[in-house]
C-alpha cells in the first residue's frame, strides 16, 4: 500500500504521516481547520528538520513533498490505507467512519483507527465494510517507537490483518504484536494503572513527581517516570484511555484518580499545552 489518509494531524497522526513519507509513501492528512491544518504543517516540518539534522533523513523538504495536508475529506477517495488519528471519543470516531465509508471509493481499502481503547468493533460495524476495519495502534513518538498493536475486530477479515501487518512491517519497518479488541490491548492496559497509580502517589503526598519519577528511572530502569510519561501522552488522551478502560472492566485501578480530572479540566495536558506534572519551554 502506497497512497496513505491521515485523518486529525495532531501528535500522533502528524507521526504516522511523517513515518510513511520516510517510507517513501504519499501521504494525504486530513485537519478540522484551516489553523490545525496549519498546527500540522508546523508539527511536521519541525520533526523532520530536526530528523535532517541529526542525519536520520538526507532533506526535510524530500519528505514533506509527499505529504498533504488538507481540510476536506474528499481528499481521502484514492488511499488504500485511511489511518484515523482524531480526539480519543467515541462519537467523534463513529461519526468520523460512517463518513469515510461514503468518502473512501477503493474497493479493498483498509479503513484503520489509531485509537487507545475505544473497541474497533464500535467502528466497524457503522460502515458497510466492518471486514476492513482494524486497530492500528501506533505509539507516541511514532517516528521513534518501533511498536505498533494489530486490533482486528471479531469481524475484520484475515486478508485486512495480513496487509496490515505487511504494510507496518514491510511498508512502516515497524513491529507488529497481535491484541484482542478489548479496551487498552495489550500496552495501555499494563501502562494506564501504572501511570494512574503515581498519579495518586503524587495526589497523597507520599512522595514529589520529581522523587516518584526518579525512583522508576533510577530504580527500575525506565527511560521516563510515569508522570512525565503522562505528559509526553497528554493528560487528555491519558483520562481518556483510563475511562475506556474503567467502562470496558469496572476495575478501580482503572478508574481516573481526581487531580488528573481536574487538571484535564484546568487545561494543563502535559507537553501539548507547556504545563502537566512539569513545565516546559
Ligand atoms: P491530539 O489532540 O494531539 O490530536 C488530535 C487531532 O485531531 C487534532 O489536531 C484535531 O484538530 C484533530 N481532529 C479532531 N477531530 C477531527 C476531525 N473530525 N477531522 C479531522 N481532524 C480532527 O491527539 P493525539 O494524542 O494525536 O491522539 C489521537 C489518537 O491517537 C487518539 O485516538 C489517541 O487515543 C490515540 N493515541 C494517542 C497516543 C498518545 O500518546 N497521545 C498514543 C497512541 C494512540
């Protein structure tokens, strides 16, 4: 698969647009408005300056020649592959396929979401192709992290779960794991509780973020401690997955401890908006 759709360019979808034009692929992202088209334009050519300059790419300007970004999702009509990257809320993302099930015309194309939790089956079943339909789960940075998750739904086909596998694998030269199609799959549903319970060590007092985030470090070997693993997710996306999570198991140690929902609603999301556990820039 050569011609990739991107749908929501912000921290993960300007990811994979970027690692699929490294690839040599022709991208086509897809924004809300004409500011976050620009938001992802921006994020882009950021990254691969930054890739150019440390030597990982010979020129930025290569790359981002093979990539589009865009504001009408008609521009989605010829992909083969239409990775969805967009806020993580169901109704969002349901409405979001039913629309790529009219927009997107090639037959066989793969209609993907990148969603942390929400169960694929949930956006299989309102497009008239649920067989071609799967979770492809990448993770945050895409340009750096090998790992990506194949979620087939009860009813994806093996032939999608195949050319997706090729196309990560082949296409991307990532890794691929296989997960059911339940909430978290296989990393968030061992990271979410283990970042919700330094949130709530933080939240106690029983220790700082600086000394909880040292300890898993120096401890225990991690590159980054949990809460500023929070704020590298976004605080948002990190409430998110734990109440699809919390829906999917009614389990407490999914449940989203208090200062993580009033900090979500205080606005500071972590890197994304400069202020989460730490402060940036
Ligand atoms: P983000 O908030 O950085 O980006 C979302 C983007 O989607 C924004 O730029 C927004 O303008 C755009 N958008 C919203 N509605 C849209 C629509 N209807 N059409 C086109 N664009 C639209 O969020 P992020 O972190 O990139 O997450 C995106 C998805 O990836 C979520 O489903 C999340 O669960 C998943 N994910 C996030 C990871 C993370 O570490 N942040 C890791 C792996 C998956």
């Amino acid at each position: 698969m050569k011609n990739v759709g991107v749908v929501g360019g912000g921290l993960m979808g300007s990811g994979i647009a970027e690692v699929s034009a490294r690839a040599g692929q022709d991208v086509v992202v897809v924004e809300s408005s004409d500011d976050a088209a620009k938001a992802a334009l921006g994020r882009l050519e950021k990254s691969l300056q930054r890739a150019e300059s440390k030597g990982k790419i010979d020129s930025a300007d290569a790359v981002l020649a093979r990539i589009q970004v865009v504001t009408d999702l008609d521009a989605l009509a010829d992909r083969e592959v239409v990775v969805e990257a967009i806020v993580e809320d169901e109704t969002a993302k349901v409405e979001l396929f039913k629309r790529l099930d009219t927009v997107v015309s090639a037959p066989d194309a793969i209609l993907a979401s990148n969603t942390s939790s929400i169960p694929i089956m949930k956006l299989g079943v309102v497009t008239s192709r649920p067989t071609q339909v799967i979770g492809i789960h990448f993770f945050n940075p895409v340009p750096v992290l090998q790992l990506v998750e194949l979620v087939p739904s009860l009813l994806t086909s093996a032939d999608t779960t195949a050319r997706s596998r090729a196309w990560v694998q082949d296409g991307l030269g990532k890794q691929a794991i296989d997960c059911q199609d339940r909430a978290g799959f296989v990393v968030n549903s061992l990271l979410i509780p283990f970042i919700l319970s330094a949130i709530r060590m933080y939240e106690s007092g029983f220790a700082s973020a600086e000394d909880i985030d040292r300890g898993l470090v120096l401890g225990a070997a991690h590159p980054q401690g949990p809460l500023a693993l929070a704020d590298l997710i976004g605080l948002d996306t990190t409430k998110a997955v734990a109440e699809s999570l919390y829906e999917e198991f009614k389990e407490p140690l999914y449940a989203a401890p208090p200062l993580l929902q009033r900090m979500v609603d205080a606005g500071l999301l972590g890197r994304k908006t400069g202020r989460g556990f730490y402060t940036y820039g």
